[in-house]
C-alpha cells in the first residue's frame, strides 16, 4: 500500500502542471495561492482546422476543491480570441453547468456569466445568481472548460478564484 502511494505521489509531481486534458488545442494549469485565495490559472490555446473543432477548446481541469469566488479572462497578446467568445464551465461528476441559468449539462455557448469575452480587455466576473445577486458556491471535484468561437488557433487565460481549508 506505502509503495502504491508513493508511486501516486511521484505521477502527481511530475504531471505538475499539466493536469488537465486537452481535446482540442493546447491547455496549461498553474495553481497558487495568496492569503489563502486560490487560483487556477488555465492558460489554452483553440484548436485549428486539423482538429476539427476550429476556434473551440475543451478541456478538465485539475481539481477545485472550495468555494468558488469569480472568474477572470485575459486575451493572448498576440493571438487573442475573437471578440465575443465564450466560456462554459461544465461540473466533471455531475455534468451540471457551473454559474448558468440552465442546470442541464449542455455545452451550448452564449448564457451564463462567462459569455461574450472580450477580445483585449481583461475581465472579472464574481460569482453570482441567475439574477446577478453576488454569491459563492462549494465546489469539489474538476471542472471541464469549454472555449467557443474563439477563433483558430487564438489562445487566451482563464482564472478561476476560489478560497479552501
């Protein structure tokens, strides 16, 4: 059992930072921490032509075990996505969508307060209700991170806020 976990222990270091899976495109994780507030910083490039999801990525995160506070989204420099792209964030075990007015599982883009990103500014949404009202929300487990319409090959960041034990 000791040699199982340590073996498990040595994937997970050197995985490091690539945890997550890409389908499409290229995906890269980092995880710090400031005062007790986390972030995921999930920086992904959209796949091209070749892949067949032409400006789309998608991918699962690492785990985010907490309270999940906000989001923010910063364009590539250079390749910046297309103006007006979206992000879906999909619940990996429940399916559920995380911060939609929907609950069902469907990747559709243009709801939800990840929508319409822009294409040179860096943008934060805190978490909130349907209805806007500011909130946080328990979250265990990864997430599966959708990118739409983003334009080929164009490559943004993605934050993800939350605060653990």
């Amino acid at each position: 059992m000791k040699r199982i976990f340590i073996f498990l222990c040595l994937v997970l270091l050197i995985t490091g930072n690539a945890w997550g899976a890409s389908v499409d495109g290229t995906v890269n994780q980092k995880l710090t921490d400031a005062g007790g507030v986390h972030r995921l910083r999930i920086t992904w490039t959209a796949g091209d032509t070749a892949s067949g999801e032409t400006g789309n990525v998608e991918f699962l995160t690492r785990e985010v075990n907490g309270l999940i506070l906000g989001f923010q989204t910063n364009p590539d420099g250079t390749e910046a996505p297309t103006d007006n792209y979206d992000i879906v964030l999909v619940d990996a075990e429940s399916g559920r969508k995380i911060c939609y007015d929907s609950g069902s599982g469907e990747t559709t883009a243009g709801d939800g307060i990840l929508a319409n990103r822009d294409t040179s500014n860096t943008e934060y949404v805190p978490m909130q209700t349907s209805t806007g009202v500011p909130c946080v929300i328990p979250h265990l487990g990864g997430m599966t991170v959708y990118a739409f319409h983003a334009g080929e090959t164009n490559a943004g960041v993605l934050d993800i806020f939350f605060i653990s034990d």
